[in-house]
C-alpha cells in the first residue's frame, strides 16, 4: 500500500462519522484537523443508536468495542400498548435482535461519540466551537473563528444538514426526499425506573415509547408521526417543534401526556423530518461526503449510524490504499458504498411503514409480530425475521474490507499510529 504522505485532511463534524474518519485517516498517515460547532464534545442527549455486524467490526478493529459494550443499553424486554387495545402485549427483545442480525449492539449515541472522541483525541486537531463558511477549489476553508487555512481534501462529516455540502453541492432541498413521517426525542426523568425495557404506545400514523437504563440517570420518549405534507418547519424552530408534537400525540394515552408534559423542561430535545438524501455522488473536486452528509437512509429508521460507520472507515482505507490519490480513492469509495446505501434507503421506507402503522391492522400487526417471534424457538424466529426485515437482509450481508494501517514514520501525525487494537 502506498504511503498518504501525511496529506492534510479538514474534517467538518465531530459526531460518529467524523470520529471514525478521523481515527482511521490517522492510522493511514494522513494529518487530520476536525472542525466543530460544539464548544466540546458532543452531549446532547439524543436517542438510542444501533450498531450492526459492520459496525461492531469496525468498532471492534478500533480496540473500542469491549467499552462499547460495556456502555450497551441492553433493551431486553418490550410492552406494546396498542391504541384501542385492552391489554398490551409484551415480547422478548433480546430474542428479536438476535434473530434480525447474528452481531448487535445498541448503545446511546452520546457514549459512542465519547468513545469514538476518546480513542483519536491525541492524534487529531479539533477545532471547537467552529465551523466552515467557504470552500475554493484550492482546498482553502474559511472559517466563522479560525483563521484562513489550505487543506488537501476536506470531507463533511457534519449531518443531514450539511454546511459542506450547501456549500459545493448546492441547497439542501436539491436532493432530499421527504418521507412521510416526523420525529422528535427527549431526556426526561426515568420514574418509571426503567432498566433494560421499551415502553410503546401505537397508534395510526403515530409512534411514542420511552425506554431507559439504570447506568444512563435518565431515560429516553422517542415520538415518530406520519404527514401526509411537509410541515415547513425549520430544523432550529423548537417551540413550534413542541407544538406540533404535542398536537399529534393528543389522546394517544396518558402515559404519553406525561411523557410530553418533559418537553418544556428537558434538557436535551431534538426534532427533525425523516428525509433521506438522494445523491448521484458524494464527491466533488478535494471535497468529499460522509455518513448523513451524504447518503442519509432516514434519521432513527434507515441504520445511519452503521452507514456512518462503515463509510467512514471504508473512505479512509481507499484513500490510503490510492497513495492519497482523491480521484481514485473518491471513485472507489462512491462504488464500493453504492449497494449499501441503495439497500439502506429502502430499509428505512420499510421501518417507517412498520414502526409508524398506516391502519388498525398494522397496529395489531406491529403487537403480535412481535410476540409471535419472541415466542419462537431461535431457529424459526431467525427465519421469520429474515423473510420479513429488510434491515436483517441487508445488514447482515454488508461485509467491510480489510484497510491495514501505514506503519508509523516520520511526518505521520498521532504517536498511536499502529498500535494495539488499530488494525484488523
């Protein structure tokens, strides 16, 4: 494998896919500087994220799934009330996840951004409370803090709403596909003391559940309702954010109430559309795209952040194996990711129509399909799972190739350049 020649790589976005960019750029020899709008690193809150085969892979070639898996929620038991519905049905989580992927885990976006943060922290540049206002065809970046500066490449890594992307690609609508459904999510006290179990409520066309771990503190209300329209509300508009979250859970069931009666005292609330991007590529010139800048599946439904995971690492392995060649190594990234990104856009069009039923039928359907293959032997339920999911399909079939790291040398920025754990 040629050697990077410590090209200078700018960063944009310090959340999952900019981490584990950053941490594999280093272990090919490439110096890498990692921009933030946060003053430090993240802590949002946020909701629960899952870690598919590919995903613990990767994590697992880091030398960081051991602390990912100590950091697991471990959702295990599951009690689905059904709008209408007498009696709720309750289902084995464990056996669920089991059967849809033969490696998982989940685990709160916070604590895999902080672990993902900790294992390339020494080895990077970040720039906190910073972000790119302008892009030349050079490769100089401006920024709203920092002074002017010239980098080889520079990948966005900086989420559905991407500044690095408006910037080269052109406006956001250009290439995003509304599909149907908005979510919202927020901290609030775990009084239920829940540990290891997902609460829902299903209704038609509507979606709420809270779910909680002795270890997190708090707990989590997760809200998905469908729209036949786009409501044209801004991702930075919180109270009306509020408001339409609120009106579209009206009557769902008390413990709903309680959960909305948080919104104005939670400490961490997020609200967004499911979109996903539709790029025919993610590359132009020295810039280039990753994880939901580029190719978001649908936020909470598409498994972005096993997507994020695997580009992030597959793009810095092609660009150590092209000698830092952005040409060759852009093109190879864009191919090698196409399947899997086409295969996670109809994942999440199929987990917005089962998460967020369209009809009575769909509620019961959501309720006894999971009690029926909790109730299954594993084999059958295994089976029952792959014939019905397409995310079991997909995931499981997504294999990531082996990148060997460079050996350290002079002008390789990280003194941890090859160490344990770094390479496969």
């Amino acid at each position: 494998m040629t050697r990077a020649g410590g090209l200078r790589v700018l960063v944009s976005g310090g959340g999952i896919a900019g981490l584990v960019l950053a941490y594999w750029l280093t272990r090919h020899g490439f110096c890498v500087t990692v921009v933030e709008r946060a003053p430090a690193p993240r802590r949002t809150g946020g909701h629960a994220v899952d870690l598919f085969r590919p995903a613990t892979t990767v994590t697992e070639r880091m030398g960081v799934l051991p602390r990912v898996e100590e950091r697991a929620i471990g959702t295990s038991r599951m009690t689905v009330h059904g709008e209408g519905s007498r009696r709720p049905v309750r289902a084995d989580l464990s056996k669920i996840f089991g059967a849809a992927s033969g490696r998982h885990v989940e685990i709160m976006r916070d604590d895999v951004s902080e672990i993902y943060y900790d294992a390339v922290r020494d080895d990077v540049e970040f720039l906190f409370g910073d972000s790119v206002t302008a892009l030349s065809p050079d490769g100089e970046a401006r920024f709203e803090n920092a002074a002017p500066r010239r980098f080889d490449l520079v990948v966005g890594a900086d989420g559905l709403h991407s500044t690095v992307r408006r910037l080269v690609f052109g406006e956001e609508s250009r290439f995003t596909a509304f599909i149907g459904a908005y979510f919202g999510v927020l901290s609030l006290p775990n009084r239920a003391d829940l540990d290891g179990e997902l609460l829902l409520h299903v209704g038609v066309g509507r979606t709420a559940g809270m779910y909680g771990a002795r270890h997190l503190g708090d707990a989590r209300a997760l809200f998905l309702f469908r729209s036949e329209r786009e409501l044209g509300v801004h991702h930075r508009d919180v109270p009306r954010q509020k408001e339409l979250l609120r009106g579209a859970f009206a009557g769902l069931h008390a413990d709903v109430d309680r959960w909305l009666d948080e919104l104005d005292g939670s400490p961490a609330f997020y609200f967004d559309s499911l979109t996903q991007l539709r790029m025919d590529t993610w590359s132009r010139g020295r810039v280039t795209l990753v994880g939901d800048a580029g190719y978001c599946p649908g936020p909470v439904v598409g498994g972005g952040t096993t997507l994020a995971v695997v580009g992030a690492y597959v793009l810095a392995g092609e660009l150590a194996r092209a000698g830092g060649d952005h040409e060759r190594a852009f093109a190879a990234y864009e191919r090698v990711m196409a399947e899997h990104v086409r295969g996670s856009r109809a994942v999440g069009l199929s987990a917005a129509k089962t998460l967020i039923p369209t009809s009575r039928l769909g509620v019961r359907g959501l309720a006894q399909g999971a009690r029926l293959i909790s109730a299954l032997p594993a084999r059958p339920a295994r089976a029952l799972v792959r014939l019905t999911t397409r995310s079991a399909r997909h995931y499981d079939a997504v294999t990531v190739d082996d990148y060997p790291p460079a050996a350290a040398g002079p002008g390789d920025r990280g003194g941890r350049t090859g160490a344990p754990g770094a390479g496969p």
